[in-house]
C-alpha cells in the first residue's frame, strides 16, 4: 500500500512539474528589462536590484532620468503613448520585442505569465495606474519600442544610444496607487521644464 501512494505522489508530481514547464515556454535567457527610473527612487534602487537577482546581471538597461536630458526628453515621449508620469517604468522585451510597459513595482517572478498573455493576445499589456490595458496598434506599439528598446525617438533614424546618456547602463505587485510609484509630479516637472522652454522659445 505505501508503495502505490508513493508512486502515485510521484506520478502526481511529474505531470504537474510537466504541465507546468509545457504552460510556460518562455526562455528567461530572451528576457529584458527596460527601465526608466531615478536615483532618488526606492522603488527604482529596488526593482534595479531585484531584477537583476531573478533574470541575471545583464538583463536590465536602466535609463536615469536625473541630470540626463535625452532619458528626459524619451520618457516624456513615451507618456503621450501610455499616460506614465511615475517611476519605475518598466518595459519588458522577450527576444528583443517589447511585450509590456509596467509602471511601478512588480511581481518579477510573473514576468514570464504576462508575455505569454500579451503574445496570445497579440498586442502589448500597458499597465499604469493600477489598471492594465491592452495596446494592439501596431504603430503605438513600434513607437514605444523605439523609445523603450532602441533608446531613440520615434521616427529618427539612428538606433544608436544618443551621446549624452552616461547614466544608462546595463545593470547587474501590482503598479499604481499603491505606493509602488515615485514621484509622478516630480517626475512630469523634470520632464516637462524642458519640453515647455522650448515650446516658448
């Protein structure tokens, strides 16, 4: 009798550990993240800690925001897209195709759930202020992947890392309201201020 429960309870165990591997196909070698942030963020120093633990030192590129123009001018572009004045921003390639944009802290470990959903749904999932959205538009989309993965703006023509970006690097729950969020009128005045000089000028 104890020899049928334990192969039962093994039985049990390799389907399970079987179905979930089947479930989840994702490589985590193929996962980057792409973060806008500030150094004067909890939530960043956190999340720039905590990915690199789970997904390996060179799966994070972090774009400071502070005293650096063209992460500022980037990070004000992509708020016309997804509304994101707070930070962390959070953007989540899988094999060099932006999936999901996350504002504020997160689960990582659920990183490779919410690719899978956004590619069976075939858009990208934007979550922002404790709501997620889905974005199909293709063109919204390849806007964002420009900003958050080639680190350029949208309609310029060199991929290239602009000349000014000394502080992006690669580094080694749920978002919103919840105080997962730095600064969301802090950030919108860094990255305003220079938008609206030159609006004047």
């Amino acid at each position: 009798m104890k020899r049928i429960a334990l192969l039962l309870l093994f039985l049990l165990t390799v389907s399970t550990l079987s179905y979930a591997a089947a479930e989840t196909q994702i490589d985590s070698n193929k996962i980057h993240f792409y973060m806008y942030g500030m150094a004067t963020c909890p939530h960043c120093q956190n999340m720039k800690k905590l990915i690199p633990e789970i997904y390996g030192p060179e799966s994070l590129t972090y774009y400071e925001l502070v005293n650096n123009e063209e992460n500022q001018k980037l990070f004000g572009e992509q708020y016309k897209y997804t509304g994101i004045m707070g930070v962390p921003a959070i953007g989540i390639a899988y094999d060099g195709k932006l999936y999901a944009i996350i504002e504020g802290e997160f689960n990582v470990s659920a990183t490779p759930k919410i690719i899978e959903a956004a590619m069976q749904e075939g858009g990208l999932i934007l979550v922002v202020g404790g709501q997620a959205y889905l974005i199909k538009n293709q063109t919204v989309i390849e806007e964002l992947q420009a900003i958050y993965v080639e680190h350029r703006l949208p309609g310029a023509e060199s991929t290239e890392a602009p000349s000014i970006t000394a502080s992006t690097g690669t580094y080694g729950e749920e978002s919103g309201d919840d105080g997962k969020t730095c600064g969301p009128g802090i950030v919108a005045v860094l990255v305003l201020l220079p938008l609206l000089a030159l609006r004047r000028r």
